[in-house]
C-alpha cells in the first residue's frame, strides 16, 4: 500500500521541513528492524473499533509488552482516510514524553496496517469515568497538570492536539495519564487552521463560527474535560445539537453548586469565547487549585531529564 510508504520509521529523519523531531530508541521497544506480525505473541483484545481491533502483544525475541493495533486496508481507503492516518503515524512516533502513549513503529501486509503502540496497562479514562461517575479533586487536578504538560510539549513541536477528552486518554501503570489518540492532530509550522474537527461538546467557538484558530482550542478542551471529571458530563450537554451550539457560543457553564470554587476557577479561566483570554498551560500548572490537590508522579526517567 503506497501510501504508508511517505510514513518515516522511528528514528528515521523525515525529508520534509516540517519534521516533528528526532525520535530515539528505547531500549528493548520493538524498533531495530522491519517488522512482521510474524515477530509477535497475540494476546486478549484491548480494545474494537470502526477500522479494526488492538491487542495486547508480546515481542517473540524480547517479551518486549505492547499493544498492537491491527487496522485493515479495506475501511481506512473506504473512508478516505489514508492521509489522516498516515498523519497521524507521523505526529505520534516522534513524540516522547511521559503523557504521551508512544508509537513504537509500524508495519503493513496485503490487508492490514499495523500500529505498535506503547501498553497502558489501567485501560481507559472514559471507562473509568464511566465506573466511578466523578473524581475528586485531586485524581482531576492531577490529569489537569499531566495534560498541561504534555500539550506543552506538543504546542512547542507545532503540534494541535484538536481532540483532548476522555476517550482518547489512556491510563499508565501508575495511573498516570496517557494522550493516545492523534487522529485529529496536526503539525503546523504557524499553529493556524480552519478545519472543523473533533467532538461536538468539546468543540470551542472559533471552530463553530468557522474562524481561523489555532493551539489554545487545546486549552478549551482542557477546560470542558475538567469539568466534566468533576460533575459527571460536559458543561455544554443538551438534547440538541443546535443547543449544544447555542449554548457554547454564549459560553453558558452553569457550575453546581458542589464544585468546589478553586477548580471553578479554573475551568472558567480556559472556557472563554476569545481564545486569547484562556489561561496558558503554563498558568495551569501554577494555578493554586491544581498545586494544592495534584499528586502527580514523574516516572524516574522524566525525572532525571528535569
């Protein structure tokens, strides 16, 4: 299939200018050459979806542990996806950072594309949402930092998120967070585009209205997930999606009463209609509410970096 071919391999350079980065090898991870499935133990499914399945996996040769996603040819040139996806390969293998699930590599035969992906051992946030209804402040204030920190590190490499919300967030051995979804990301040199894209009760205004936007539609979704963590659904759910629109475009949050004032803070400091106004990652980090109750543990190499 052609057109994975422009895909660089890890650790490859990639020949145009608007190269993500280097990508180094990890010791043991499953990138020293051209892979088969042929190479790999298949394990139980992890997860199904519309283009196809993920696996837990296991190297043959090092035990190395992955998820292996399995995607098939036929659906993703039915739906015209292959330029998507292969930019999507592209974003996600040459970031590195501790609440990013990494892309080890990839592979493909006659029928099928094969992703090989970083294992996130506590499965996903959504279900664990989904299970508990709610979190408390300091399971919230910590993903608020994690993310904080790793759209720091995309935003410096150009790189969009556009789709932060809780099904595309994976959970780490330590329960830290993990961005795993890059299919809406974007690499641009000036950070400015037009196109509608990611989840209808994530979506800012600037989208909706059609306007040229930019990273800080990163900070608005930030800002709805929080919320969301907290009570339970989206601060802009409604029965219709004119609502919905309406309802974002005036920027109508209603916080319960049980929200405790320091994360209303927050979430109204990133909720605002001019996306100049949304409180910087950085001040995310410092914001008073997130530094009191987040417990947020870097793994020994990040730690080292730092």
């Amino acid at each position: 299939m052609s057109y994975l071919k422009a895909v660089p391999q890890l650790g490859e350079a990639q020949p145009s200018e608007d190269r993500v980065g280097p990508t180094a090898q990890q010791p043991g991870s499953p990138t020293t050459h051209r892979r088969t499935i042929d190479d790999f133990e298949i394990g139980r499914p992890l997860g199904k979806g519309k283009f196809g399945n993920v696996y837990l996996a296991r190297l043959k040769e090092s035990r190395f542990i992955v998820a292996l996603k399995v995607l098939f040819k036929s659906q993703i040139e039915k739906e015209g996806l292959e330029h998507q996806l292969r930019r999507e390969v592209e974003i996600q293998a040459h970031l590195q950072h501790p609440n990013i699930l990494r892309l080890y590599n990839y592979f493909h035969d006659a029928r099928r594309i094969y992703l090989v992906l970083e294992y996130a051992p506590r499965g996903e946030l959504y279900k664990e949402l989904q299970k508990c209804h709610r979190f408390d402040e300091q399971r919230t204030a910590t993903i608020m930092e994690e993310l904080a920190d790793a759209l720091t590190y995309c935003h410096d490499k150009k790189v969009i998120h556009r789709d932060i919300k809780p099904e595309n967030l994976l959970l780490g051995f330590r329960g830290e967070v993990k961005i795993a979804d890059f299919g809406w990301s974007v690499h641009t040199p000036s950070l400015r585009r037009k196109t509608m894209c990611g989840t209808l009760d994530y979506l800012p205004p600037e989208m909706i209205e059609g306007r040229t936007y930019d990273e800080k539609v990163d900070l608005w979704c930030i800002g709805v997930l929080c919320y969301e963590l907290l009570v339970g659904n989206p601060p802009f759910e409604s029965p219709s999606h004119n609502e919905t629109y309406r309802r974002i475009l005036k920027v109508d949050v209603r916080f319960p009463l049980s929200l405790p004032l320091g994360a209303q803070d927050l979430i109204s400091k990133l909720l605002r209609y001019q996306p100049l106004e949304r409180l910087p990652l950085a001040q995310i980090m410092e914001h008073p509410w997130v530094q009191v109750h987040s417990r947020r543990v870097l793994p020994p190499s990040a730690q080292m970096a730092s």
